[in-house]
C-alpha cells in the first residue's frame, strides 16, 4: 500500500531561515564558522545533549557548508528544516 504525504514545495535557489538540529554539544564559538547561526544546547532527562543551530543561510551551498562542516566535527545530523522564506 502507497501512502501519500503532501509536503510544501521549497525553492532551493534563494535565502532562507533553518533550524538544524545535532546529536552532542557545539560550543557558540563556532557560530562565526557556522554562518553566524545562533547556537542552543539542550540535555534530555537521560543526559544526552543536543545542539540546535538557527539562523538565515543565503543559499543551498551555505546550507552545504555548515552541514559539511557539522560532519567533518563527527556531530550526527537529527534533522534540518526550513523555518522561514527570505532571510
């Protein structure tokens, strides 16, 4: 059985807000390598901890480079989306 979802449509091509979320704890002295992105760290009732980045990114290949740079820290990628249109 095939079930549908309907998702928005995203426009790859301009600026935009994203709120990426990540396994571990980043330290806000990498906001200036990560775009400028605010940074917020959260530990769960368990004491794991996860970091949330948030900011506007001006396109796919900024997008690109944080999420590279947030591989290249060995930093598990929980999930990215776009919160907002224009930055």
């Amino acid at each position: 059985m095939v079930t549908k979802i309907e998702i928005k449509d995203i426009e790859f091509g301009g600026a935009a807000t994203y709120r990426i979320v990540v396994k571990g704890v980043l330290e806000d002295h990498w906001s200036a390598r990560l775009a400028g992105m605010t940074i917020s760290v959260a530990e769960s009732a368990s004491g794991s901890s996860h970091t949330t980045l948030v900011g506007p990114l001006r396109d796919q290949a900024q997008l690109n480079g944080v999420l590279e740079t947030l591989y290249d820290l060995h930093l598990p990628i929980l999930r990215v989306e776009e919160v907002g249109g224009e930055a």
